[in-house]
C-alpha cells in the first residue's frame, strides 16, 4: 500500500494523531459551551409548566443562543474524532472491512442528533418575546426527543469499534479490553435514553436521575480513555513503522 | 501505509460483512413492527384533516404512537448497516476509489437521516398532546410528512448509484440480476411523486395518496426483499471467489 503515497509517513501520522486530538477538543469544548455557556445542567425539566419553561428560556436567551451554536461547533469535531478511530480500526479489520466504515457512521448519527437538539433549543431562545409559552414547551420537548431517543446509532459505533478492538490479536492490544467493555457498557446504559417520551418525572425523564445524570456523564467521560489509549495507539503504530523501515 | 495487518479478516471478515447485510430484512421487519403495527400510521393521518382531527389521532393514541416510534427509532440505524454491505460490494467491483459505492453509502446516510428526524417530530406530537393547542399538533405532523417525503432525493440519487454499478458488473451472472437493477431505477422513477406532497391535500399524490403514500411506501419494503437476497448471495459468491 505504499505506492503513490505523495505525504510523507510523518505527515499522514501527525493528520491522523490531529483526528484523535478533536475528541479532547470536542469532549470538553461542548461540555463547556452546553453545560456553562448553554445553562444546559440542571436542564429544563419535562415536568415544567408553560411559563417556567418560557422563564429558562427568556431569563438565559443570549446565554442558550452562544452555548448552543458553541455546541454544534464543537460537537462537529466528533466526526473528526470518529474517521480516527475508524483508521485505527481498519488497520486491525484490513482495508476491506465494514465494522470501521459502521462505526464511522454511527459517530455522525451521533453529532447530527446532538446539532439537531441545539438548533432546537436556539430557536427557542431566538426572539422570546414574540413566542408563547406553549410554543416554548413545543421547541424544548422537541429537542429533548432529538437528543435523546435517537441513541442508537451511538449504540452501534460503541458495539463495532468495541467488537473489532477485541479481536485485536496482538499481546498487547491497541485498545485495552477494559476499555472495550466500558464501551459496551455505555451502549447499554444509553439504552434508558430511549424511554424518555414515556415519564414526566422520576429517573427515566429526560433531567431524571439514569436518564441525563447517569447517561450525559458517563458519555463524556467514555472519551478520555478512549481517546488517550486511541493516541497512544498511534503513536505505537508510527514508532513501529519507522522501526520496520529503519531494518530494510 | 505499510503496517501489517493483524486481520481480523479471513472467517470472521465475511461474518461481520453478511451480519450487515442481515439488518435489511430485519430493518424491514421492525420497521413495519414499530411504524405500522404498533404506532398505527397505516393508514397514515391525512392531508385533508382538520386541526381537531389530528390532535384528535395524537391524543388517543398517545402511547402507542410513542412507543411505535421509540421502537421504529431503534431499527433506523440498520439501514445504513445494510447500505455498508451493499458498499463493501460494490467497492469489489469499482476498485477502492470508485465513486458509485461513496455515492450510495452517503445517500443512504441521508435517507436514514431523515426518516429519523420524522419519527421524533411525531413522537413530540404524541407527547403531552393535551397541553399542546390542535394547530401545534398540526404543525408537527405537516412537519413529520415533509420532512419524511420531500428530500426524497437522497433515497433516489442511492437508488441510481447502485443500480448503475451492478448493471456495469461484467460477470457472465452479474452479482445483481439485471431485472432488479431496472427495478431499481423504476422505483427510483416512482419516488419523485414524494416531492410533490406539499402541493396536494387530498387526491394520489397527496401524502395520505394512492401514490404517494400506497405505492411509495409499499415499494420501499418490498424492493428490500430482492436486493437483500441477492446482496446475501453475492457475500456468499465473493467468499467462494476468495474476495
């Protein structure tokens, strides 16, 4: 595969290791533009009435406005993070395999849901004078749905990049296996973010206890380890590379 | 790059390319579950209905609709799946940089993407119906159905890329049978009617129609049944091939 290659090995590496590096920048640069910028923790709550709901909205109009197109922002670098993990996935699956390319886009049905619930919200934000209460309720529903029953193309980018790291054949692999049953893990857990449409209060609604403080946490927190043990992986990639080639 | 493979490929490569090519069928068959059994949008909420009537359907059905949505939701996914073995097919017979095999998965992409937003503007139309005004159950249903059928061109444009690909196959017995690609592109025709929904509230090209809901709907099932057999026939020809 080395034919026709125009970039240099340094090169295609230091790409690829800026790939991986969008998941630190997208993990914490969307938890700050929604959690703090957004006032997005608590969230609203499904059990608000009309006018508490116009009242979160109208209080923090210019604060949901910037947060959330911070957010989308931020949140685009996760396809970035995403083709990363696939490359390393296709070194272990070969060039032909599926499981990168179904990780790849389970990784965009993730942002694109997550950009879809923003633009929500914004536009609840977006000129809270002329809108009424219950077209608040409307927006701020909507999003929430957005965000959160569409989890399951989240589900199977867990599931195929876990699945593929596990066959990793190497003694020591490129992924961890704790890691890959963390990411098995989380895939389960998401799965609570499907009942949402169906409780107004109590721990599966939307702010409850499982559904936003068990599920939003441990999702951010799943990056870190998979994005260290991701750039390490490269780095190890890259040093056997220069090594293999430094023998001919 | 010149790094050894430490492949998964060989058994478990053809495994995890026809377990992909099996989430057609059963995309298909929780699909029809969730949407048409248990959400109950066959016969779907019609154009030509009042306000009152369509915060009428929302509200008796409420549960229904949520869960039939929640469960539709959770098949969406494996058409993409399917649509990456289909890829993973047609990239054997372009070569790694054809482009028809990038055009289809990205369409498909597409298709599931807006299928997805849909489902979830309905489910908030059946969540809390009682709290919300009949214009605004209204709205979100008008919504779902534009969303769902005008950019049909995403579903089109996979439609003629797949086709063209298969059709351009040079075995003696084509991976694909010619009369499924001609098929292919005959519903790809037929989808268009989809496009015209927002300009009709009643008749077969509105989007309750004979055309646009009947036809459109029950081709976009039924076409899965041929392609998916076929695509679980051609993983199978390409093993023996030794691809």
């Amino acid at each position: 595969m080395n034919d026709a290659l125009l970039l240099s090995s340094k090169h295609r590496y230091t790409l690829w290791r800026l790939c991986a590096w969008a998941g630190w920048v997208s993990m914490l640069g969307s938890l700050i533009a929604w959690a703090w910028v957004g006032g997005f923790v608590p969230p609203p709550r499904a059990d608000w009435t009309a006018s508490q709901v116009y009242q979160f909205y109208a209080g923090g109009s210019t604060g949901v406005r910037a947060g959330t197109v911070l957010t989308i922002c931020f949140v685009c670098l996760y396809w970035v993070w995403s083709v990363a993990i696939a490359r390393l996935m296709r070194t272990i699956e070969g060039p032909g395999g599926v499981m990168s390319t179904v990780q790849l886009v389970g990784g965009i049905s993730t942002a694109f849901i997550i950009i879809a619930a923003q633009i929500m919200w914004m536009t609840a934000a977006f000129r809270v004078e002329s809108r009424t209460p219950a077209e608040m309720v409307l927006l701020n529903d909507m999003g929430w749905m957005f965000m959160d029953t569409t989890f399951m193309g989240t589900v199977l980018q867990n599931c195929a990049m876990a699945v593929i790291f596990m066959l990793d054949k190497r003694k020591v692999p490129l992924i961890p296996s704790w890691v890959c049953w963390l990411t098995l893990a989380v895939a389960v857990i998401d799965f609570s973010a499907g009942l949402i449409p169906f409780f107004y209060a109590g721990p599966f609604a939307w702010h409850g206890l499982i559904s936003f403080w068990v599920v939003f946490p441990i999702f951010f927190a799943w990056m870190a380890p998979v994005t260290h043990y991701l750039l390490k992986a490269i780095r190890r990639l890259e040093s056997e590379e220069t090594h293999s080639s430094s023998l001919q | 790059m010149n790094m050894k493979h430490t492949n998964v490929a060989g058994q478990n490569d053809h495994l995890f390319w026809k377990l992909c090519a099996w989430a057609g069928p059963l995309y298909v068959v929780g699909s029809l579950i969730g949407w048409a059994l248990v959400a109950g949008f066959v016969p779907p909420p019609r154009a030509d209905w009042s306000a009152d009537q369509v915060a009428q359907f929302f509200t008796d059905n409420s549960v229904r609709i949520r869960a039939g949505m929640v469960l539709t939701l959770l098949f969406q996914p494996l058409y993409v799946v399917w649509s990456v073995a289909i890829y993973r097919i047609m990239r054997t017979m372009e070569g790694k940089h054809g482009t028809l095999s990038m055009v289809q998965v990205l369409a498909s992409v597409l298709n599931w993407a807006i299928i997805m937003i849909a489902l979830v503007l309905w489910m908030t139309a059946a969540f809390r119906p009682e709290a919300r005004s009949p214009q605004d159950i209204m709205l979100l249903c008008d919504l779902g159905w534009m969303v769902i059928d005008v950019p049909i061109m995403g579903t089109v444009l996979q439609y003629v890329a797949l086709a063209t690909a298969f059709l351009l196959d040079k075995r003696v017995k084509p991976l694909l049978p010619s009369w499924v690609c001609w098929l292919t592109y005959a519903v790809a025709v037929l989808y268009i009617a989809d496009a015209i929904i927002p300009f009709f509230f009643s008749g077969p090209f509105s989007w309750h129609g004979l055309v646009s809901f009947w036809v459109v709907y029950s081709m976009y099932f039924v076409w899965m049944v041929p392609v998916s057999y076929y695509v679980l026939k051609a993983i199978d020809r390409l093993k023996s091939e030794g691809i």
